[in-house]
C-alpha cells in the first residue's frame, strides 16, 4: 500500500513539471492524478500566483514565487528525510538498551 501525499508534496510534483514549461497532461502524468484532480490543483496554485498559463494558453510557467515555493520544499523534504534518518537512529539506540537490560 503506498504512502498518502500530502497537499505540499503533490503541488511541489505539478511546479517540478510546470517548470519544462508542460501542458495539463504532461503534469497530470507527472504528479500522477487524473484530470478533475489536476483541475483543482492547477486553479488553486494559479489563485495563489505560483503558475501561469504561457502567451498559447497551453502550457504553464511558475512564477518567481512558485520557484520560492519549490526552493523552500526541497529545504522542507532535506529536512525531513535528516530528520527521519535521526529518529531511526535513536530508536535502534533505544532498542539496544531495552535489551541490554533484558538479557
């Protein structure tokens, strides 16, 4: 069973694709949702100024801020991927005790 996204992690997945400059379908593919989904996600990202459709109406570009947007999750995903790692660690520390104290 696969992990649940979360809302930042899917909007991240349709700017990294939005940023080739792509259309609808190449972003839906991409951030692997369907096409009401994408609808949803693409007018709320366009409400909050992250994207904009280009001079043909067909394809996206992210805007200075949606690149703030990205730059910041990459930080956010570094930071948690370092921060998951640690707990890991802690915990097979933990686990080690706990059984020094058994056996």
């Amino acid at each position: 069973m696969g992990r649940h996204r979360e809302k930042i992690d899917i909007i991240a997945s349709i700017l990294t694709e939005a940023e080739k400059g792509s259309g609808k379908t190449h972003i839906m593919y991409y951030a692997n949702l369907n096409y009401d989904q994408l609808r949803k996600y693409i007018s709320e990202i366009s409400e909050r100024g992250l994207v904009v459709l280009d001079g043909s109406q067909r394809h996206f570009q992210v805007t200075d801020l949606g690149r703030t947007f990205l730059e910041t999750y990459k930080k956010y995903f570094k930071a948690t991927k370092q921060t998951a790692r640690q707990l890991n660690e802690v915990s097979a520390m933990k686990k080690l005790l706990e059984n020094m104290l058994i056996g």
